[in-house]
C-alpha cells in the first residue's frame, strides 16, 4: 500500500483507541484558575492514577470502579480527566451526580467550566455557552454522541433524568442514604446504566467518612480492594504505605520517615517520587467490582509530605475528636470510629465483683429473650434509683415451639420468685402470649426501634392501649428500644456506685463474651434526606445480653406501674411525681 492511501486512510479513522490516561497525557491541559499545577497533565506525576483512569477507558471491560481516596492524591482531575475523555473521545450519554444540586453547580462552574475550556479538543465538541437553546449550561452539556447531565444526589428528577453509558459518583459518602422515601440515590442512579449494562462504566469515588455508614467503604469491602504497593528503596520488599509505620522523634514532625516493614530501614521521603514510579496495585481480596485504596501518604512530593500528615496528627490528637475524625477520613482514607460510644467491655469486667450476702432489692425481675433453640434470661435485682446488681445469667436451651423449656423457665421462675417477667413477643409469639396469660407478673413486650418512642409507654397510653384489648388476650407492652440502649449504654458508663450504676458479680457467667454482648450496640449518625440522626448499630453478630438488658430496665419499670401513686409531697410539683418508676432525670 501505497503513501497516498495510508494518509487517505488515516484521515477516515477516528483518533487512535486511547486510553483515559493516554488521552489525558495527550490533550489535558490543566488550567490555572483551578489547579496549582498548571499546564500539561502528566500521568507520570500520580503514577497510581494510571490503573485507575485506564479501567475507565471504553477499551477495558471493567465496569464498576469504587475508589476510597484521602485528599492531595489528584483524584478530582483524574474525575475530571474521565469526564472530558468521555465528552471527546468515546462520546455517550453521562451521568456526574454530586452530593447536592448546589455543588454540582459549583463543580460545573468553578472546575469542569474551565477545564473544558482549556482543551480545545473538547471545547470544540462542546456547545457554545450562552447562545440560546445551546444544549451548554450549568447542568447539561451536550455534544456529538452524547449529553452529560450533572446532578445533586439529593435531586430525585436529576438522578431520573436519563439513560447513561457513563456515571460519576463523586463524593459518595455525602449522598443521602435515602432518597424522599425512593430509596438509595446511588441505586436510583445506576439503573439509568440499565441499557448500556454490557459497556458501562460507574466511577465511584470519595473520602471515607463514619465506620459502619460509609459508602464508599462499603463498596470498596466489596470490591477487590487493590492496594499500592511500592518498593522498599534499601530492600525492594514491595509494601504499602501505611500510617503506623510513618515515625518521627521527639514530637517533631519534620523528622517522619516509613519505616520498612521488611528490613525496618528508615526511609526518607525524598525516596517517595521514584517509589510511586515503581509501584503497582494489586488486589488483596476477591470481589465483586474493581476497588482502589489511598491515602495522602502517597500524596506525590511537593504536595502532602509525611511530615505534614504527623503535623496534622499532632495537631489533631490535640484537639480532639472531631479533628481526629477530619484527619482518619481525609489524610489516611480510612472511615472513623467513634470512639466513646462503644463501651469497652473489657472495662466491664474489671470492675465485676464480690456481693455482700446481705444485699437487699426493691424488686427483682426476670428478662426472656426467645430465640428458635433456647431462651436467655437475666435475672436482675433493683434498688433505689435503678442502681441493678445483676444476679444470673442463663440459658434454658430447647426448641421454643415444643413445652419442655417452657417448663423449665416456669421453674425458673417459680425457684428465683422475680417482682416481674418481661418475655420477647418477637418470636414465637402466640406461646409467648399462652406463657403470660397464665401468669400475672409476666408481660409480653416487643420492641419499637426509633427515636423519641420512650421505654414503656406512659401511663395515659398505656391506660388507653389496656382498655381497648378483648378481654382475656394479651397485648405486648411496646418497648422504646433505642432509649432503653441509650439509657444502659450511659449507665454502664457511670463509675460511682449510686443512682443507675450497673453492678456485675465475679461469676462464670458473666464472662468476656456476656460483656462484649452487653456492649454490642453502639450509637452513630445517619443521614436521612441530608440530616443527621443517632441510630443504634450492632457491632457484633451476637447481642442478646443488651437486649435482654433492655426488656430488664422496662420490667422494672413497668412494675412501677403496678405500685400505688406515690404520697403528694406537700408542696406539689408534678414532674417528681413519675420519678420513682418512670424518669430518667439524673441520665
Ligand atoms: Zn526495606
């Protein structure tokens, strides 16, 4: 074949099959209004964005990319480099949601605006802004092949908008977990991706933020959780970087070096720009989608050093938790555990002790927690103000649909002559029913989880509720679960013997994993529609202990029910009235 025909050719082909970070390495131009370092992109300069950006290219099959990131690491321009590869170079309909309608405004002006101007490639493709119906706006872009429509997470029109081949989920761990009642906005999302399953692509990318409700940390447990190794420059182990191997002497900061996992060489960062060029990712589990970790200690020089992440340490550790949580989320990309509001079960059990054989209670009550093959009970003995001493722990093992192990917490029962029994109705609730009718110191309880509902209901409800069963059936007495966790949870906190304090014998029964049950639950924000609210997570598979608690704190209140209204004292007043088996005043 001749000059003439390759040239001829060459003219009717479209550009070379690029991949995102050659075509970034070809056409990026960073812009100075929003990058510190204007000019041409080099993918060179975050070698570990190179795996990343590729696995978006239209050439990889990959579909699903989840990428938990800490700041300073270029993550944004390698979103953006996305973003413009697919407007110019594979062109298809796409979809950019942000946390909300206002940032992707924001995003629109302040970084994409820019950035398409400043390639020409793509600002050619692009609509003219301003001229009238021009398809180019703060929200849509439209070009050959394609439309890309950004949106706020919080936008249920936006994320309905249409189908895309290409969806950009930035900063995920700021979306709404829930949608107005329509579910996950990121669930609304991808199924717009439902026509173009066999050639989409979903990037996913943000800082970590709360354990237990963080997105991005979720998908990436699901992902094949890659990892960048780098090598060693003394030994060429290949590692990771991580913070508990970052040192430095004498609270100074400027002395952070990384310490080698494998010849425990101290290594400078000004190994780092040559350690990065060198690395690779590799994956460390089996999974589902394609997931990448890094932190900023991988931050290429001149941007984030080792040294500026143990600044910033020292700084936090000083300043408390919230910083802390600032620096776990966005300079190591870790989520944050919030600490203090699990309790420490080993601090549980230090603190077990020797009963005095004289001890007396005002009450004592049994809790009942049915389950398919046994039932777990507490016994517990109350004094003034709710101060507990809990007395016995057992398990009565049997199918609960059969009558032996009734039985036998009948003999329980009638062997430890509790004040009150507070049985499950959650499970096998027609023999729970038959157990507390026959009996008139049992109740039947059943959990309500959400805020605001109180433990027991109050007397005037209750009355209420009491009135209008049929005679002779039992109701459940409806249980706020969420305060009576939040009620143990902060009494198991208190220290000084009195009012509330929880006291725990040195038997066999109460033992490490009684303890972690106990404190198996722990308190953490949520967001719902963007706002927060404290919800009661489990920590661990098994949690009977606090649950069995819970129905415990409502016996001994609902015991209180029964008792006669206590003497007015002689100048009323009214809210101390209840106090005695309702309050929680002193929590
Ligand atoms: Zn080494």
């Amino acid at each position: 074949m001749g000059n003439y025909s390759t040239a001829y050719a060459s003219a009717l082909l479209p550009e070379p099959d690029l991949t995102v970070s050659q075509w970034a390495d070809e056409h990026r131009i960073l812009d100075q209004a929003s990058s510190s370092e204007a000019g041409r992109w080099r993918t060179s300069r975050t070698p570990y964005l190179r795996e990343i950006m590729d696995s978006l290219s239209a050439s990889d099959p990959t579909d699903v990319v989840v990428f938990q990131k800490g700041a300073q690491i270029g993550a944004s321009e390698a979103g953006i480099n996305f973003v413009l590869y697919a407007i110019s170079h594979a062109p298809a309909p796409m979809l950019y949601v942000l946390p909300t309608v206002d940032s992707a405004k924001r995003v629109s002006k302040q970084r994409l605006a820019p950035a398409i101007d400043a390639v020409p490639l793509v600002r050619e493709k692009v609509a003219t802004p301003r001229a009238r119906d021009s398809g180019n706006t703060l929200f849509q872009k439209d070009y050959a092949g394609g439309t890309l429509i950004l949106t706020g997470s919080n936008s249920a029109v936006g994320l309905r908008s249409m189908p895309a081949r290409y969806l950009f989920l930035d900063e995920v761990d700021a979306f709404p977990s829930d949608l107005d009642g329509e579910g996950s906005p990121i669930q609304l999302a991808i199924r717009r991706t439902a026509t173009y399953k066999r050639n989409r692509k979903i990037f996913m990318v943000s800082t970590p933020t709360v354990k237990g409700l963080s997105t991005v940390e979720d998908y990436f447990e699901q992902s094949d959780q890659r990892r960048y190794f780098v090598p060693c420059p003394d030994c060429c182990d290949m590692q990771i970087i991580e913070w508990k191997r970052i040192i430095w002497t004498d609270d100074d900061p400027n002395t952070a070096k990384l310490h080698c996992e494998s010849c425990g060489i101290e290594i400078e960062e000004k190994h780092k720009t040559n350690m990065l060029n060198k690395g690779e990712w590799r994956a460390t589990a089996v999974g589902r989608y394609r997931g990448y970790h890094l932190s900023s200690l991988y931050s290429p020089a001149g941007w984030y050093g080792w040294s500026d992440a143990a600044e910033d340490f020292l700084a936090a550790r000083k300043s408390g938790q919230e910083q802390m949580k600032t620096f776990v989320n966005t300079v190591l990309g870790e989520t944050y555990e919030e600490a203090g509001e699990q309790i420490d079960p080993l601090g549980l059990i230090m603190r077990r002790e020797e009963y005095p054989n004289d001890l007396e209670f005002e009450v004592k009550t049994v809790a009942v927690d049915v389950q398919k093959d046994r039932l777990e009970l507490e016994l517990v003995g109350w004094g003034k103000d709710e101060e507990s001493w809990a007395l016995d722990y057992v398990i009565l093992a049997g199918d609960t649909t059969q009558p032996d192990v009734w039985k036998d917490l009948s003999d329980y029962l009638t062997e430890t002559k509790p004040d009150g029994c507070a049985l499950d109705a959650g499970y096998n609730t027609q023999l729970v029913y038959d157990f507390v009718s026959k009996r008139r110191f049992c109740w039947a309880v059943k959990g309500q989880a959400g805020s605001g509902i109180p433990l027991i209901q109050d007397r005037i409800k209750r009355l209420q509720r009491l009135r209008k069963r049929k005679q002779q059936t039992v109701t459940p007495e409806p249980l706020g679960v969420d305060q009576g966790k939040a009620i143990i949870m902060s009494r198991l906190q208190l220290t000084e013997v009195g009012a509330g304090y929880c006291h725990f014998p040195i038997e066999v029964e109460f033992d490490e994993e009684y303890f972690a049950q106990l404190t198996a639950e722990k308190l953490v924000t949520r967001y719902q529609r963007g706002r927060p609210r404290q919800e009661w997570v489990q920590t661990r598979p098994r949690n009977e202990a606090i649950d069995i608690r819970v129905y415990g704190l409502a016996c001994r209140r609902l015991i209180g029910t029964r008792e006669p209204e206590p003497e007015p004292e002689k100048t009323p007043t009214p809210k101390r009235v209840n106090k005695s088996f309702g309050g929680s005043a002193w929590l």
